[in-house]
C-alpha cells in the first residue's frame, strides 16, 4: 500500500512538472516569432511516456525552431494584405505592363465594407467577412471564409493562411495538452 501511494505521488508530480512545462511553453510560443525549441524539449521530457501528451507535443515540433506569428501580428498582415487579395481577382493574367499599370492604379483606391455584413462570393466580400471575423478573434471562421476565395487571391493569401493555421494549431494543441497535464495530475490510483 506504501508503494502505491508512493507511485501515485510520483505521476501526480511528473503531471504537475508537465503543467508547469506547458505554462512555460505556452508562454513561449505567445512570444512573436521567437524559437521555443528549449522549452519544446523540455515539456517532451516531462511527458514521459504519455502518447497522448507526446502526440501533442509532437505536433508543435515543425514550428518550434523558428516560432508562430502571434495573433495580433496575423491580423496586422491580414489588414496590410487584404488589399492586394482584392486587387489579385481584378488584375489580367499574365506579368506584362497592363497588370504593372493596373496594379498601380488599382493600389490607389480601395472601397470595401469593413463590418462584415457583406453579401457575395467575390473576394472583397470574403476578405471584408474574414476582416470582420478577426476584429472577433475569431481565426477558425476567417479561415473558413477564405476557402472560398478564387484561385488568384487564394494564391496571394496562401502564405498568410499558412501562418494562421500554425498558429491555431498551436493554440489548441497546447489547450489539450494542458488539460492533458491537469487530468494526470488528478488521476485517481
């Protein structure tokens, strides 16, 4: 019986080191732009041989040597991207001096509803509705939205969406692994 509880005192431990290790991570990862390969490792130590703590942590492992872009970083892009996202539906095919003088022409004005409440499938109205959904934070519906732009601006936007979909794949793996971390921490013998 002495030995039971003594093992149980051990996992309720490691649990409470795997917690405090993912505070710090997360921690890390908020950081913009900024390597968390230290802290990554660290957090893989204290999972020990929990896969589903590691299966989690694993998933972090790509970004971990250059960081995430923060989600107030994201939204500044997205705000300084939008633009050409638009103008990337208008513009002729092709790299000639037409798209050049287009492009220039087109950079000067911009005319779009920034509440969201537009109606359509054209990409000033899916970027004025993913705008809408980033004002609420709401990074899962902006992504949505953006899947339905048309080949051009979603090449544009490529990159960008890439960013965002680290980023919320970082977040919710590391809400799961702080669970993760708490139901050890509670776990009965």
């Amino acid at each position: 019986m002495d030995l039971a509880i003594r093992e149980l005192q051990a996992r309720r431990s490691s649990a409470a080191a795997l917690l405090l290790a993912a505070g710090q991570l997360r921690e890390a990862v908020a950081a913009e732009r900024r390597p968390f390969d230290a802290e990554w490792r660290a957090a893989r130590v204290l999972a020990g041989e929990d896969a589903e703590s590691l299966a989690l942590l694993d998933g972090l492992k790509e970004q971990a040597a250059a960081g995430i872009a923060t989600r107030a970083a994201l939204v500044q892009r997205f705000d300084a991207l939008a633009p050409a996202l638009i103008r990337a539906e208008i513009l002729p095919e092709g790299d000639g001096w037409w798209r050049h003088a287009a492009d220039r022409l087109l950079s000067l004005i911009t005319i779009r509803r920034e509440d969201g409440a537009t109606i359509g499938q054209n990409a000033a109205a899916i970027i004025g509705r993913a705008q809408a959904a980033l004002t609420r934070g709401d990074f899962a519906a902006a992504l949505t939205e953006l899947e339905f732009l048309s080949p051009g601006p979603a090449e544009a936007a490529r990159p960008w969406i890439a960013e965002a979909k680290a980023r919320q794949g970082a977040d919710k793996a590391l809400s799961q692994l702080t669970a993760q971390a708490v139901a050890l921490a509670g776990a009965k013998p």
